[in-house]
C-alpha cells in the first residue's frame, strides 16, 4: 500500500441533550442517543497524517509542540484500529492544530478525533463513508462521531452490541441555522480535574439519579427532534437547559461527587433565565459540559445582547460567538 499524505479539517460541536455515561467502555458505546449542533470553524481541528515505513514510532505534534506521551499513546491505540482495518504496520506521522487558543478550556477532543479519524483512514488507503467515519471517530472520543457530520447531528446510542448502529446522522443541514447562535463564555482555562471517561463511569456505577436521567432523556430527544425538524429554536429552548441541569445533577449525585459548574457557572444560569423572564419567552438556552465555561444558544437576533450581559458578569474572561458550521472537510495544503 502507498500511503498518502491526507489533511482533513473537524469542527467542534456542543451537544443540547447530552452524552453521560456508556454501556461499552471499549468501544465507547452510549446509554442514550444525543444531539448536538456543529459549530463553525472558529472551533475546529487541522490534521495531517502520513504513514511511513521509515518510523520506528507514531509521532504526534500538537499546536507546534511534541505531544505528551499520554497524548500520542491514546493517538496510536486509536491508529492501531485503523492498522487492523487496512492491514498495515506503518507508524504514522500526525500534526494537527487547532484553530482556537489552547488551554482555553474548549473541548478539542471532538474536533480532535474526527479529524484524525478522516485524515488518518484516508491516508491509511481506507474509503470509508460517513457513517463509517462517525463510527470510527466514536473509538476515539464519543462526541467526536457527532462533527463528522454538519448542522443539527444526532449520534444514535443504537442496541448492537458491535456498536455497528451506534453512529451520528445529520439530522438538519446548517444552512437551515445560520440564523443560530452559540455565545461562548470562557471562564476558565484550567484542565478539568475529572476526565469525562473516568466521570461518566463512576456516574453509571454509583448514580440512582442517572436511571432517571435515561427515561427523560428520551422524552427531552422527542422535543428536540421535533424542533429541529420545524427549524424551531425557541420550542427547544427550555429542554436544552433541562438537559444540561439533569446532566450536571447526576454529576453531583455521583460518588464520589463531580462538580464542573461554578459559580461563575451559576451566575451566567441566572443571567439567561433573567433575560428570558425579560423578553417573555425562552429567546436563549445555556448548557455546560465537562467544565464551567458556558454555551448559551440564542438566534442572531439576541446574540450581541446576550454577549454583552455575559461579559459584564465578574469572572467571565473572554466570550466568541459561533455560527453553526459544516461537517468533515479535506485539504490538498497540508502541515508538513
Ligand atoms: O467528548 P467525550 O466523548 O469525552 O464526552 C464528553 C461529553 C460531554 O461533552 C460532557 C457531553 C456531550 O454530549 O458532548
């Protein structure tokens, strides 16, 4: 096999019923379906791979530096899945960057895994499609099967055990949303203290909440679906902060207790409910995932008046505000 060098470009995505908890460590499969909107490429992930039997050893640069030996351990078990699929032993050569500032508390593991997945089976000689993408992107990180895809994405927790349905589909296009918002706070920079792997497995051992959680969950998933497909933002509105706060409650109700949210956290909650009490109607909706910085969805419309309470609120030190944006993408210039 020759391989080719291939470069493929990810964006993040932030989910509005969210992902916790898996039935299948392994194979990173979920106890329920989630749906998230991809964002722009303000969030995104450059990646370059490049198999070669002139190494001894996979080599990972991350943002121009030489990534940790944790990092490029968990990027070569990832590219050993895709060895196996293409039968071949070359080691591989992966740069990739991301677009947004690193140690900005933003989530890159999503961005992360689906441009390696894409660039790395394109380069290994694998012609996989979608689905198959999202599938292989789910090894590496659950949320990354989500940016495979643009616009509205679900990811179907599905029921094999071979986790062969349990990929994402493009539930709306984004051209449907370009009046959507996401008015990003960042809060904080810092590394969170409990990685979502080790989180959610705890939640799923120790939470009786999280029963509860999995039955209102598919009611929540009905009436985002159903908004999606009228192309209703306010109709979701309210069930995407529920979502969150029954994510964040289970959080808590796991033992030992997990906390992400602060009170930086709880201030921007109260500042978004304040503002729709004011407007009269749900015009926006947070939700926070693994780390207190917040994602607030409001239509363009509020978007600049969102920001602007956001950033007077002590504590909140830089906001962005993200358009929905397009899925898997390829380059012909690549990073080395
Ligand atoms: O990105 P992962 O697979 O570690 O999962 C993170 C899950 C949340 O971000 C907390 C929620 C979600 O659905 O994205």
């Amino acid at each position: 096999m020759q391989s080719e060098k291939t470069t493929a470009v990810a964006n993040s995505n932030i989910a509005i019923i969210k992902y916790w908890g898996k039935r299948d460590a392994r194979l990173n499969l979920p106890q329920n379906s989630s749906i998230s909107f991809t964002m722009d490429a303000q969030l995104s992930t450059l990646t370059t791979v490049e198999f070669s039997a002139k190494l001894k050893h996979d080599e990972l640069l991350l943002n121009n530096a030489r990534a940790s030996s944790n990092e490029t351990g968990r990027v070569s078990m990832f590219l050993d899945l895709i060895r196996a699929q293409a039968r071949i032993k070359q080691k591989a050569k992966v740069v990739s960057g991301n677009s947004f500032p690193k140690g900005a508390g933003l989530a890159s593991s999503a961005s992360g895994f689906a441009a390696l997945a894409a660039a790395a089976s394109k380069a290994a000689g694998l012609k996989l499609d979608d689905r198959e993408l999202s599938a292989l992107a789910r090894r590496g990180s659950g949320s990354a099967s989500r940016s495979i895809f643009g616009g509205a994405v679900e990811w179907q927790a599905g029921t094999r055990r071979d986790g062969k349905d349990s990929v994402a589909i493009e539930r709306s296009p984004s051209f449907k949303w370009d009046h959507l918002r996401n008015v990003v706070a960042i809060i904080s920079s810092q590394e969170k203290k409990v990685s979502s792997r080790a989180g959610m497995e705890e939640t799923v051992r120790t939470s009786k909440l999280f029963r509860q959680r999995l039955k209102d969950v598919e009611k929540r998933l009905d009436t985002v679906r159903k908004a999606i497909a009228e192309g209703d933002f306010e109709a979701m509105a309210e069930t995407i902060m529920q979502d969150s706060n029954s994510m964040h409650a289970v959080m808590l109700d796991t033992w030992p207790p997990i906390r992400y949210m602060n009170d930086v956290s709880w201030a921007i909650v109260e500042e978004v409910l304040a503002f729709n009490a004011d407007k009269g109607k749900a015009v926006a909706a947070y939700t926070f995932d693994a780390g207190p910085n917040a994602h607030v969805y409001t239509t363009e419309k509020y978007a600049k008046e969102i920001e602007a309470r956001l950033v007077s609120i002590p504590g909140v030190q830089k906001t962005m505000v993200c358009q929905i944006g397009e899925g898997i993408r390829y380059r012909t210039e690549h990073l080395f």
